[in-house]
C-alpha cells in the first residue's frame, strides 16, 4: 500500500471508530473509544514516540504558566521540521490527514447537535492543531471547562501498557449547585466531586465538546517515574478556516 493510501485508510479508521463510539451525555457529551487506532498503526506510533528531550517545555513552547511537568511537540511545520529523523516523517505525515481536512468533519459530526445549540444557527469558522504531550511525576490538571475558544477536544492516550490506567483524565461536578464557567479558570480539586476517570490505556481516546459545565481535570501524579505520552487534538473557533459541513441527510 503506498504512503497516502496508508494514510487515508488511518483517517477512514479512526473516522469511524469514532462514528461508531456511544456518544455518553452525562456529566457533559462526551466519548470513550478503544482500539481507535488500527493495531498495526498503534504499534508503528509507538516505535516512533520521540525521547522527552525532543519536545518543549509548555511554558517555553506556549507561554503556559505553571506546568512544569509538561512538554509538548506542536505539530505544525516548523517545529517538525527541528525534529530528527525518523520522528520527522512519522508525525509529519500523521499531521497531513489529520489537521484541516476530513476528520475535523468527522469530530464535528459526532458532536454537531451539541455544536449547533451553541452557536444557535450561526456558521463559526473552525480551525484545528494537535499536539504531542509528554506528562512527568507531579503533574496535575485542576477541573476547567477550557478556553471559550474550543469547540471540541480529543485525547489520544498512547501508553504501551496499561500500567498508567489510573492516571486518566477526570470529569468533574462542581459541589456548588447550578455553577458553571464560560472558560478560562482552573480550580481547585476540593470544590469538585469527581465523577469518572477516562482509563489511560493503550489505544484510547476521548473526546468531548466544550460547554459551560464540562468540567475536567488530571488528579495529582504522584507515583515516581511517570511519563505519560498523549496526543491532544483541539477544534477552535477561529477568524479563517473550515465550516461545519452540511448534514448528508440535511433538506
């Protein structure tokens, strides 16, 4: 198979594995699927995680303060373009199908009933990035609703074991009846209830669309050794991009 059917036939997999995922609604819309990737894929991902020297502390990369333990690859041209081979071509042409074309659709269509009642008719532009995460001991994600920016946000966990299962992402319910934030704040853990922990199992993905109640954080990490690797992959609204398509079933 040539380089741009395999790719295309990854993009038609995971499309579908999400299409296919029970779509949970409580606390927030949100989905949980395994084995997201084809096997054979996974594996090559995993040959190809590059050493935590290779990305950039978030602060440095992102301005974002006070996470320490974070450290990420942006997957854009011109940081792929310092990284050596064969990280390089690996997570360039994983780029290529997922960023600015046919799955941003698909994401959006799981979520595009949830999607429209937010922006209420109007049409918003969106625009996607993803990045690669590499998490260490000590790192922590207070509960936040993400920045009113977002539309929807998608985890890819990419352990080789499921000796990390516990260190998921949480959903949260504030303690405080009715309170909701439009974005932005992180809070503090004790005026949460947590409600579930996503397992951090080979193979997994989340994915939720952003409300003014999707509450969801990282517990402390407090094990030795850790190193946690994930691939964020984020829909904005932004000023140029992409629209929502029609529905195929749309008069």
């Amino acid at each position: 198979m040539k380089a741009r059917e395999h790719q295309d036939a990854v993009e038609r997999a995971v499309g579908d594995s999400i299409a296919a995922a029970p779509l949970q609604l409580l606390p927030y819309p949100h989905v949980y699927v395994r084995e997201v990737f084809p096997r054979d894929f996974y594996g090559e991902l995993q040959r190809h995680l590059p050493p935590s020297d290779l990305l950039m502390p978030i602060q440095q990369a992102r301005g974002v303060r006070g996470y320490p333990q974070r450290f990420v690859l942006e997957l854009t041209p011109e940081r792929l373009a310092a990284v050596p081979e064969p990280y390089r071509r690996f997570w360039s042409a994983l780029a290529g199908w997922m960023l600015g074309g046919a799955f941003a659709q698909r994401v959006l269509g799981k979520f595009r009933a949830f999607i429209d009642a937010r922006f209420k008719g109007e049409q918003p532009e969106f625009g996607d990035e993803a990045l690669l995460v590499n998490d260490h001991t000590e790192y922590s994600l207070g509960p936040h609703t993400d920045t009113p920016s977002k539309v929807v946000s998608v985890l890819f966990y990419l352990p080789g074991d499921g000796r990390l299962e516990k260190h998921g992402t949480s959903l949260y319910v504030p303690r405080k009846p009715g309170f909701t934030c439009e974005g932005g704040p992180h809070y503090l853990f004790d005026g949460f209830e947590r409600v579930a922990t996503m397992p951090f199992l080979p193979n997994t993905m989340f994915a939720f669309v952003k409300t003014d109640n999707s509450f969801h954080g990282v517990e402390p990490i407090a094990d030795a050794g850790i190193s946690r690797y994930l691939l964020l992959y984020d829909l904005r609204v932004k000023s140029r991009g992409f629209r929502l398509q029609p529905s195929p079933h749309a008069h």
